[in-house]
C-alpha cells in the first residue's frame, strides 16, 4: 500500500491538501478566512498577498485598403494578466498600488503584510513584496524592470550597479533592498527630463565615451553624484570619484576627460 493510500485509509490529509480541496489554493498560495488557516494549522494565523495570473486572448482585426482590394487581417495575442489579492477580504486588484490603497483605507488596523515594503525609486513609490535576501541591484532590474542599471561582479568591485541613494553614488549590489526603505534612490533612467539628457549623459553622447556601453551607467551615475557636489571638480577629484569602476574595454582615460568637460 503506498503512503499515499495509507493516509486516505487513515482520514490523515496535509493541510495544503485541505485548503486545495476547499478551494483556498491561488496560483500556488493558500488564501481565505485567516480563521479557517489557523484552524487547518497548528493555531499561526498567517497571512499573504497572492498574485494570480491569468492568461486572457485577444482577437484583433485590422482592414487595409490597397487601391481597390481591401485585405483583413485577423490578429490573435495572447497576454498575461495579474490579479492582486488582499489577503484580508480577497477582493482582486490589477496592481499592487491599488492593493495597496484599499488595505491602507479599509483595512487600517490590521497588521501589515509581511514582506511588503516601499521603495522610492525615480521619485515614484512602488509598493512591491521584498525577500530579506534581494538586494537593490536584483528588484530594481528584476522587478522594476529597470534594466539600465547593470549587473557586474555582484559583490562591490565593479562600480557597474551604481545608483544614487540620497545624494550619494553607491553600490546596489551591496545594499539590501529592505534597507532601501525611506531612501530616495536614482537609476540611470531617473537622469534625463521630458527626453532631454542630463548634462553628464550629453558629454558621454557628444564625446562618444563608450565602447561596449555595458559599464556606462555606473560611471555616468558616479560622476553625476560628484558634480552635484562639486560642479568644478580637479582631475585628481573625477580620478577618486570614478576609481571604483571598472571599464573592461579600457575606456577610462576618455571618460575621466568628458567627466572634466561637463
């Protein structure tokens, strides 16, 4: 007899299998009454956030008109569509900001959603589920879908995650993203206005400071947090504020001098 047929002899059942049968398993998660989790438990009251994804198909029809024959094409794409989850009264949201709101507005005294923080990135807040272990350069390529900041050595040597965080050119890669929490953070994509480069970008543009481009972005945010300090910087100033990066194609003369011209 296999484990299996031994436990639906016995009436044993795991409580996964319960929440499954009842109906409380989304995408992978238990969700419903906390009361009924906890007496499926061992009486821990949990809760979390489930994101549901759906896949919907869309049927789209063009007509175009070639002199005088007119051809219809019919066009079939399939999407992705996540649904947010307050785990408090399972109404769905179609992102993590409104889910955000409505706990904050109907449910205020409850407790906050564990793994749930803030990250204030490009001076927008994106409220979004962060493990311990990520750290800054992981959510803001991975789930901010920054990917102007690059991943290098991913262990501080680089220089090629570089992001400013209140003002100041640091690593993301050293930093955990929960300790990101209540800092003000800049990527790349933060630095031009309504389309219009930054100075620092326009320099390394106009100067062509770039040969592969993979590190690009860790010396542009580096050397645009030293000259918001100091706007007239000395040779020896721009050589100590980007000697923490690495440019593998042997770049870096060019980028210190366009440094000194912006």
């Amino acid at each position: 007899m296999t484990e299996e047929e031994k436990k639906k002899e016995s009436g044993e059942i795991s409580r996964r299998e319960f929440l499954k049968d009842a109906g409380l398993v989304v995408g992978g998660a238990a969700i419903g009454s906390t009361v009924l989790l906890a007496a499926c438990g061992d009486g821990e009251v949990t809760t979390e956030t489930v994101t549901q994804t759906q896949t919907q198909t869309q049927t789209v029809t063009t007509t175009e008109q070639v002199g005088e024959v007119t051809t219809t094409t019919t066009a079939t794409e399939t999407v992705d569509v996540s649904k947010f989850i307050c785990p408090y009264d399972g109404q769905e949201f179609s992102t993590l900001a409104a889910l955000q709101a409505h706990v904050n507005a109907v449910h205020p005294a409850e407790p906050a959603i564990e793994g749930m923080g803030t990250l204030t990135v490009n001076g927008k807040n994106h409220y979004l589920m962060l493990e311990p272990e990520w750290t800054l350069a992981e959510v803001i390529r991975d789930k901010l879908r920054l990917i102007g900041t690059k991943m290098g050595c991913n262990r501080g040597e680089c220089g090629t995650c570089t992001v400013i965080a209140d003002g100041r050119a640091v690593y993301a890669c050293t930093i955990l993203a929960v300790e990101a929490e209540g800092v003000n953070i800049q990527t790349i994509e933060g630095l031009a206005t309504g389309g219009t480069l930054s100075p620092v970008q326009q320099a390394f543009k106009n100067n062509d400071t770039t040969q592969c481009g993979y590190c690009t972005p860790g010396f542009i945010m580096a050397a645009t947090a030293l000259l918001a300090e100091n706007s007239n910087p000395t040779l020896d100033d721009v050589r100590e504020a980007l000697s923490g990066h690495i440019c593998s194609c042997g770049d870096t003369k060019r980028i210190v001098e366009t440094v000194l011209k912006v």
